[in-house]
C-alpha cells in the first residue's frame, strides 16, 4: 500500500490509477435502468447508499447483505489497491439495474449516463464541514495523498489540489444541470434535520412505494449509530492497509457543524471570504457554514 499521487484528467486531479485507466472509464456505458449516486467525497455517500439500498429492498437488511460488496454499490471509478477488485469489473460483471457511485465531478461523468437518462442522486455538504471530515478521512486513507498538516489543507482545498478537485465546482456542476437533467440534489443537512422527509424524497425520485412503518424501519437502521455499527457500512471489511481506523473512523462523527471545533476564527474569516468569490454566480442553499 503507498499513497498514490495525483494525475490531472482534463484539468480535474485523479488518483494515478483512475487516471492511467481513464479511457476505460469514459467509455463505460450505463443501462438506463442504473441509479448513480454521485458526491464530492464525504458529503454523505454511504448514508444516501445505505438508504437507497434499504428502499430498494423495501427495508430488509438482510437482502441488502446480497449487495455485491461490503460497501454496497461499486465504484465507477477503478478502485485498484489491490486486494480490492476494481469497480469497473464488478459492475461489468452485475446486471443492471445497479446502483453505481462516483465521485466524479458532473463533466467527467461518462455521457451514456445522460444519453439514457439514468436517474442521478446528488448529495452535497457543507464546504467547511466537507472539508473537516476529508481531512480526517486523508489521515487514515492510506492509498490518498497525504494530507499535511490542518493549516495548510484548508488553502489546498480551497485550491481544488485535493483528489477529485474543487469542491466548489463540484457541487456548483451538479446544481447548474439538476434540472436539465433530472438530478434529485440533497444536502447532508438536511438528511441529519428530517431524515424521513429525505427518505420519502428519495423513494418518490425512484417511483418506489413503501409503508411509513417501513420508512421508519430505514431511518433507524440508517441512524448515524446503526451505520457506524454495521458492518456492511462502517468500511470494515475493507482490507486493513487501505485504510486504518484506529487513526479516525470511517464513521467519525456524523454531525453538522463540526467544523467549528477545527477552524479558529481567523481562518474561518479567511474561508468565508474566499467562499463567497468562489460562489458567487450560484445561490446553492447551504447551511450551517457561518
Ligand atoms: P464525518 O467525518 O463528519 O463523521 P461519505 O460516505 O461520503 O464518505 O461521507 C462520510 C461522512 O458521512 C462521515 O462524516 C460520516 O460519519 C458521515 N455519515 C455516514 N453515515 C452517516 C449517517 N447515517 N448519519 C450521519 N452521518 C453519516
């Protein structure tokens, strides 16, 4: 296991083995009936994963332990650490319907995704709490560069020098095509004020129709709790040299606003000022920031 380094794919930095497999990627074509689920990383993909499993199986955990891996849904992207099996090839190997994560930002998206009209959840976090919990997650990733000191990753993610690029244009990609192309957007802060609300929005963006007594079946077993309990979600099937739990949790905290136990006020400032250069031609609604 080394810490991978970054290769730029169309000015957007990959870790090396996305990048050098990239063609492979780009030419993935979807089956229309295929969900993606698509986050900057740490904004809450496995909770939306867990979910959207969960409501696909109308609430029963045990059918969800079917899933193709301990994480649910493979990844577009080649997850190569070996021993992991690259996604790629566990997706060519599922049939479809499946649901498929990435990270990548809106543009680099293979274009079948869209050409068939694949149903796409988005979920964004807030930029100071996003950033809080990919520090800790570069800390103990051990495949991701590493991250250096907290001072001196804020500027690096404010420069978009972080694995899968800019937060900002990230989630201000997703946000400028949901409704062209039909992307159900989420916010983490919202899933954590009213998870059932988001649950429900979940179900109808999927044509699904559960019991309310199996909705609140999903909220409990996609509590923040439950997930850090469950081994098919909190990462710890994942072979021990990719990443290390004992230096931060893959499930660390699951809360809003933890950003403020990690940034002084002066780069808090600093932050703010930057975010609203860098946002300023969008009016996405987040949360919780300030
Ligand atoms: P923290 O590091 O702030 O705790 P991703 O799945 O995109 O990698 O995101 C991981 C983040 O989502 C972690 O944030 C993790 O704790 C949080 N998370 C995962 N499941 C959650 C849940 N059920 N409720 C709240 N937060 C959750």
């Amino acid at each position: 296991i080394c810490r991978f380094p970054l290769i730029p794919v169309r000015g957007i930095p990959l870790m090396c083995y996305i990048a050098n497999n990239w063609d492979s990627i780009w030419a993935f074509r979807p089956d229309p009936s295929d969900l993606l689920i698509a986050t900057y990383p740490k904004a809450g993909t496995t909770w939306t994963q867990e979910i959207v499993d969960l409501l696909q199986n109308n609430g029963d955990a045990e059918a969800c332990k079917r899933a193709p891996t301990p994480v649910r849904s493979p990844f577009l992207e080649i997850f190569s650490p070996p021993p992991i099996p690259s996604g790629l090839d566990q997706l060519k190997k599922t049939d479809p319907p499946r649901i498929i994560k990435t990270h990548l930002p809106l543009q680099l998206v293979p274009t079948g995704f869209w050409e068939n009209k694949c149903k796409v959840i988005y979920v964004a976090r807030n930029a100071k709490d996003n950033l809080v919990s990919y520090f800790h997650f570069d800390c103990m990733n051990l495949t991701q560069p590493e991250p250096g000191p907290w001072e001196g990753y804020i500027p690096k993610f404010m420069r978009g020098e972080l694995p899968w690029g800019s937060w900002y244009d990230h989630v201000k990609g997703y946000w400028t095509e949901r409704e062209t192309k039909n992307i159900l957007y989420l916010f983490y802060e919202d899933m954590k004020e009213n998870p059932r609300r988001e649950v429900e929005r979940i179900m109808r963006y999927l044509d699904l129709s559960v019991s309310d007594e199996v909705i609140s079946r999903i909220v409990e077993l996609t509590s923040f709790k439950n997930m850090k309990e469950n081994p098919m979600a909190n990462y710890s099937c994942v072979p021990a040299p990719v990443f290390d739990q004992s230096i931060s949790s893959f499930m660390r905290k699951g809360e809003v606003g933890d950003w403020r136990n990690h940034f002084t006020p002066e780069q808090s400032k600093m932050f703010d000022e930057d975010y609203e250069k860098q946002m300023k031609d969008v009016n996405i609604p987040f949360r919780d920031l300030i």
